[in-house]
C-alpha cells in the first residue's frame, strides 16, 4: 500500500532539499568547530567562530522555511510530526555546536585539550553521518545505510560520553585554576549534549524508517 500511496504522491520539491540544505550546513558547522579547536590561538580561532555563528544562523533560516511549509503544504512526504521533530532536532545540532564555539571564544578558553579535539571530530562524524542519511530519504532506497548510520550515531553519541566525563573527571584532578576548569568544562558539555542531540536525530530518522519501509 505504501508503494501504491507514493505513486500517486507528488513528488516532494519542499522538504527534501530543505532537509538536505540543512544536513550540508551542518557538516559545515562541525567543520568549522574542528578547524576552531584545532586553531591554538586564540585571535585565529576567532576567525572560525564567526564562521560557526553565520552557518548556525543559516542553519536558524532552514528550519524556519521547513516550519512554513510544515504549514501551507497539504501533503507531506513523510509525517508532519516526523517532519518537525527531524528539522527540530537538526536545529538542536547547530546551536550547541554554536555554543560550543561561543563559549571556547568569549570565554577566552587558554588551553585546547584533546578531549576538546576528539569530541569536535566526532561531531563531525557524526553530521557527515546524518547528511548522508538525510540524503537517503528521497528515495528510500537504501534503507540499510539509514539504519547503519543510526547504530554508529549511538554508539558515537556513547564515545562522546565517555570522552566528555573522562575528561571533567581529570580536569578535577589536576587543574589547579578553578575558573579554567569551569570553562572547559562547560565547552566540553556543549559538544558532548551536541552529540545527544545527534543521538535524537538518528532516533527521528529510524521512526521514519520503521513508518515507510
């Protein structure tokens, strides 16, 4: 019945593209998170934030177009619920990436540590997984890579955890500057919630995959 519905569906010339615009912005911003925090100084780094805050700010238009035509489309290509949980998590993505960022820039973050690095490169990871997933909606076609995509979002979204608390946990040992190591620790709960909600991504792209396989 699901194949019969969607011959006679019109093809979606809305939500896909938009979606797909969104995946790609968020490469990009997890992108520019690695490229900050692989940046030691911390004028340079400046220049990679403000990139993370235009891409976030794009990433803000997307969701808002989704969000309109959520509500002048009569027919969708999957459901509405589906469609605003996906384009809302996706949004969640970005802005803690963004505060990450933020936070590494106007806190005046000094040290850079590897968990930093780690955490920023699997976020990375993480969305490139996403967007090749998101990609995969149009067709439906190779739901095996939606649901691989899912499993390594999990599990990566556990890799972070472990990152981020192993770290807070050595911070509380060995840092001696308590005001430090509370922004550090608060630019590594940033990245690590961004992975949470890359987790919640993965988990609105299963329902739809349950829904229209």
């Amino acid at each position: 019945m699901n194949s019969i519905f969607n011959f006679f569906t019109p093809k979606d010339k809305l939500f896909q593209p938009l979606f797909e615009q969104a995946g790609s912005n968020l490469v990009s911003i997890a992108g520019a998170l690695v490229s900050a925090v692989n940046t030691p100084g911390q004028e340079q780094r400046k220049a990679h934030v403000k990139e993370i805050e235009k891409l976030e700010q794009a990433g803000d238009d997307i969701t808002h177009a989704i969000f309109l035509g959520l509500g002048k489309t009569f027919i969708t290509p999957f459901d509405r619920e589906d469609i605003h949980a996906l384009a809302s998590s996706i949004d969640d993505i970005a802005d803690y990436i963004y505060a990450a960022g933020m936070n590494l820039d106007l806190y005046n973050v000094k040290t850079i540590n590897k968990a930093m690095i780690s955490l920023a490169e699997l976020l990375l990871e993480m969305c490139t997984d996403l967007h090749n997933a998101i990609k995969e909606l149009r067709s439906f076609r190779n739901t095996d890579l939606i649901a691989e995509v899912c499993l390594r979002i999990n599990a990566g979204e556990g890799r972070a955890d472990y990152i981020c608390n192993t770290e807070v946990a050595s911070l509380f040992d060995h840092e001696r500057d308590a005001i430090e190591l509370i922004k550090q620790k608060e630019v590594l709960q940033m990245m690590e919630t961004a992975s949470d909600k890359c987790d919640d991504a993965a988990n609105v792209l299963e329902t739809i995959l349950i829904k229209n396989g």
